[in-house]
C-alpha cells in the first residue's frame, strides 16, 4: 500500500511540474484615465492627427493592491478601447474611415497599440480592437504613457469635435515565476 501511495504522489508532482506556469497566472486591471482630443474644423477629407496626449498611471500600486510581487508582472496589454464622440452633441463618427492608435513613454519608442478600418453608421461610441500582441510592461513602469494616432476620414470635419479613449489594461502576474 506504502508503494501505490509513493508511486502516486510521485506520479502527481511529475504532472505537476510539467504543467503550464501560465496555469498559475493571475489576471487584474490597472485603472487609467482618459485621453481626449479636441479636433478641429477642416475643409476637406484625408488624415488627421491626434497629437501625443499624457495619461498616467500607477501600476505599482495597482500591483501592491491586488497582492502580487512586482518582480512577478510578465505583461500589461490592452484589454480594451473604447471611443467617445464627446461634442458635438448631434455628432457620430460616420465620417471616420480608419485609424492608428500609438503610445510611447520617456525613454520607449513608440509602438501601435490599435488599428481599425471600420467603424458602425451613426454610432457615438465604438470599441477598437486592441493589438494584444503588444506587451505594454516596459511602458506602464514609466507611469506616464503619450498615446496619440492618425484618423483617415471621408469627408470634412465641419465642426470642433472632442473625441475620448478609455483605454482598459490587464496586468498578467505569476507568483511562481
């Protein structure tokens, strides 16, 4: 009896060890502001350029608040981009075609984090499909994020118009790593 229960821990910490780390991975979100744009009237479609705006974030505490080792992080991506057309109150986003979105930090090059070519009719707000191959970790440790993008559109923006981003992040730790 001695036997089959040694021969069954044996087998369990075998299987254990060659298991996944990732089974182990501990998933929670790190809180951001908002950016916003304020975009002005143009007289013809083609690019416009939304210039690098700041957005802070802590993630050591986010870290410390959610029990994890900072030693521990092995990412931070994008869950999920939402965005906002703040003004004009009757505006959408119809003339939109597609759009870049880009970050970067003191000291990073920058990288895109987002591209889209299509956006619904006579929306308010969308959601933009983040790159989730991008690993932001390097980026969140400076705390001070510069996202900006270029928009393609169809037509002229006729009014002053502010667009928001809400942008989701997702901190990946591991406490056996």
């Amino acid at each position: 009896m001695k036997t089959i229960k040694v021969l069954v821990f044996a087998l369990m910490a075998i299987s254990f060890s060659a298991c996944n780390d990732d089974l182990l991975d501990i998933k929670f979100g790190l809180n951001a502001q908002d950016v916003s744009y304020t975009i002005a009237p143009t007289t013809q479609a083609g690019e416009i350029v939304l210039d690098s705006t700041v957005q802070t974030i802590n993630l050591d505490s986010v870290i410390k608040a959610n029990g994890a080792d900072p030693g521990k992080v092995k990412a931070v991506k994008i869950k999920k981009i939402t965005a906002f057309l703040d003004a004009p109150a009757g505006g959408n986003f119809d003339i939109l075609e597609s759009g870049t979105l880009m970050m970067d930090a003191p000291g990073m090059a920058q990288v895109t984090i987002a591209q889209f070519s299509a956006v619904p009719d006579g929306v308010k707000e969308f959601d933009i499909t983040p790159d989730t191959n991008v690993n932001l970790l390097d980026y969140a440790k400076k705390n001070i994020l510069h996202i900006s993008g270029k928009l393609l559109t169809n037509g002229p923006v006729t009014q002053a118009t502010t667009v928001r981003l809400s942008i989701q992040y997702e901190v990946t730790a591991n406490p056996v790593n």
